[in-house]
C-alpha cells in the first residue's frame, strides 16, 4: 500500500506513470508497505508463463525475499526507480523516505533492492548508472542499508499512516531494533534472490 499523501500521475510517453507526493513526506516517513492485499506470485506459478499477464508480471512486480512476485494492488506498482531515490526498501517488508519528499515531487525508489538482475534505467541524474545490473546489491548496498538505519531514527518523530498495515511480527522486531539496537534487517540478506524478471 502507498502512503495516501501520493496520487499517480503521467510522466512522459517514454516512463508512463509515476507516483507523486501531495504533501511533505518527512525523513523516516513509511511510503509504502507490503500488506495483505498485494498480489504474490509464487516463482512456478503458470500465471508466470501466461501470454495474457506474463507482460504485465515482469512490468509491475518485484520480487520478496522469499523470491516470490509481488504486483502492488494500488498504484505502489507505477513507482518508478532513480539512481538517487528518495526511498529505499527496507528489511522490514516496506519503503521508507530516506530525506524529506516535497509537495509534487516525484516518489521515487532503487529496483536493485527488488531482486531484479539486469535492465536498462531511465534516470534523469547525469550520473545515472544506465543499467542494473546483478551486482548492483554488493556494490552499492552498504550506503544504501546505511541510509535506511539512520532514516529508520526518524520514524517514532513523524506521523506513519502506514503503520497499521504492518504485520504484528515486523512491528514487534522493528520496535525492538529502535529501543534496543539489536536485531537489524538488513538489506544485504542472503535471501535476496538476483534473477531477472
């Protein structure tokens, strides 16, 4: 589910959709989490393979850690990647804003962490890395994964409306990891399945 302070909105013909903030989104605000009405798709699923939805599954989805296809219910699915996102997914099954987002700003997240292994980027930076590719995680996500920790100090500060939709399992380890320390998610978990979709 993404954060209700969004709206989708049409980026160019080359991108399509994206996903825009409709207020200020705060440092360590939750922007989107997995919650019980996405849509997961086992890896030999036949709908994988299905002409009809094939397409749209590798479009739209990403992947879990348990390597299964996830395509978002709302419009989470038209977040669009940049090689200096505003979010990052976390251990913890959800994004979160890893600085402030302002009002008609473009959301905007890291298809690295999604466990796809190789596609072309679309980035408006200069120093776009033009295309991910399957080492992206082991070169690039010590700084990412220290960004969501010090982004993760801030989500007590800032109102979560997306707190709800956390499983009781994820609340409790992650409230654990902020009063205590212990017990980190990282992102660099050996789960993370690297093929492409």
């Amino acid at each position: 589910m993404i954060h209700p302070a969004t709206e989708l909105r049409f980026v160019n013909p080359v991108i399509g959709y994206g996903v825009f903030a409709t207020a200020v989104i705060p440092t360590g605000t939750i922007v989107y989490v997995q919650d019980r009405l996405e849509h997961v798709i086992h890896p030999n699923d036949p709908i994988r393979q299905d002409p009809a939805y094939k397409a749209v599954i590798e479009k739209y989805s990403f992947r879990d850690e348990a390597g299964n296809y996830v395509v978002s219910w709302d419009f989470a699915k038209y977040v669009n990647h940049c090689c200096h996102a505003n979010t990052l997914s976390t251990g913890y099954g959800f994004e979160i804003a890893v600085r402030d987002i302002l009002p008609g700003e473009e959301i905007t997240d890291e298809y690295a962490l999604f466990g796809h292994e190789e596609m072309p980027l679309l980035c408006h930076y200069a120093d776009c890395r033009q295309h991910l590719r399957g080492n992206d995680m082991q070169v690039y996500g010590r700084s990412w994964d220290t960004r969501v920790r010090q982004a993760l100090q801030h989500l007590s500060q800032v109102s979560q409306p997306l707190f709800p939709y956390l499983d009781a399992q994820t609340y409790t380890d992650l409230m654990t990891y902020l009063s205590t320390g212990e017990g980190y998610r990282p992102l660099l978990a050996d789960t993370w399945h690297a093929e492409t979709v």
